[in-house]
C-alpha cells in the first residue's frame, strides 16, 4: 500500500510537468496571437475545422450589417464590476452570421438604448474570435426561454434567435476609439500556471511518503530482529 502511494503522488508530480509543458506552449501561441495582424474571419468553408488549439483568441476582422432586435445579454463580472455582455449577430455579405460580443453594460445601463447597435450602415469589427460556452457558468445553466444566459453559448443563442448559418464560434470586440456603450476590449487573456508548485508538492509528498515507507520497513526488521535474539 505505501508502494502505491508513493507511486501515485510520484505519477501525479509527473503528471503536472507535462501540464506546466501544455500551459506554457498555450500561453506562448495566444501570445503570438493577440499581437499579430488581423486577418479575416473564418468563412462557412473553414468551421468544421476550427479549434482551440489552432485558432482560439486570433485576431479576425468581419464586414457586415447589425441585425435588429436579435441582441441577447449574458451576465458577467469584469473589472468594472457586474453587468451583461452584449451579444449581437453581425449579417455578412454572403449570408452567414457572426456573433459579436460587443462589450460590457452596467447592470444598471440593462433597458436604456444606448447599447442598442445602429442598423442603418455596415460596420466594420475587429476582435479575437472566441469559442462558444456552451451549457452555462459553472453553477448556474442557460434558462434560453426566459432569457437567462450566464454564458456565451453561440449554438443556444442562434437558435433562441432563430438564426441560421451561424458561425461556430463568436468575436470579443476591441474597443473603439469613440467609447460610449457597450465598453468593449475587456477580454481578459491570462491563463494561471501553478503547476511547477504543483509538481513540486506531489514530489515532496511522494518523497516523505517513501521515507516514511524506509523508516517503518526498517524499523519492522530491527524489531524482528530483536525478537528472534
């Protein structure tokens, strides 16, 4: 049994250098990726092959139009506090829909008009293309027909909204020059790396736990050997 635990807390201490390995390779590509060019975003004829590992937090860019009436607000806490983001489909010229996160609204800012996107003239977006949260937050689930979102389920949304080829993933906005509502550019792009801690720990745990094994094994002997004299 302690040759077991001891092999497990080492598995576990090895098991965290190669997250530390995954986490530093993820954080280096979306490094690489925030600061690059934009380039287009990914037409009907690239989504099956869009993922996290090639394409999450890209910088893309996407012509089209507003649709009217079709926003949906999800709750979220930023760093000005608790409020919605404001997802809004963006029609492009060839029929295809793009979600758009368009940024961040006060609580209190929920009923005014100011969010509200202008329809009269295409616009332009720039932003990181993200993929879709399905399902909800981590304790709270989407209530889809009661307009209860808590997070940005593009699958769930395009069909409450009933919209049709909708793009799988959506677009965090950067901020625009002329502010106003909603505030966007609040993405927040860090990712925790604790696990050298981590494997630091587990090996420190895996080695008390076999000096501990050595000591009571000896000791057992020792005892034995007393006993047999």
């Amino acid at each position: 049994m302690a040759l077991l635990v001891v092999a497990g807390l080492a598995l576990l201490a090895v098991w965290q250098i190669h997250r530390r390995a995954y986490k530093l390779d993820l954080i280096e590509r979306v490094e690489t990726r925030i600061h690059a060019a934009h380039v287009p975003a990914p037409g009907q004829e690239a989504w099956d092959g869009i993922s996290a590992t090639n394409d999450e937090y890209r910088r893309v860019v996407a012509t089209g139009r507003w649709i009217d009436g079709r926003s949906v607000l999800v709750q979220a806490l930023t760093e000005l506090g608790g409020g919605y983001w404001v997802i809004t489909p963006l029609a492009r010229d060839d029929d295809t829909i793009i979600l758009v996160n368009r940024g961040f609204i006060p609580a209190s800012d929920r009923d005014s008009v100011a969010w509200h996107p202008r329809v009269d003239a295409p616009v332009t977006v720039k932003g990181l293309l993200r993929l879709s949260e399905p399902g909800g937050g981590v304790l709270r689930a989407n209530d889809p027909s009661s307009g209860r979102w808590f997070s940005r389920d593009v699958g769930a949304i395009a069909a409450t909204q009933h919209l049709s080829r909708v793009a799988p993933y959506f677009v965090d906005a950067e901020r625009a020059p002329d502010g106003g509502l909603p505030i966007a550019g609040l993405t927040v792009v860090t990712f925790p790396n604790n696990h050298l801690i981590y494997a630091i720990t587990w090996s420190i745990l895996a080695l008390m736990a076999a000096a501990g094994t050595v000591y009571v094994n000896l000791d057992q002997l020792r005892s034995r050997k007393r006993a047999a004299h």
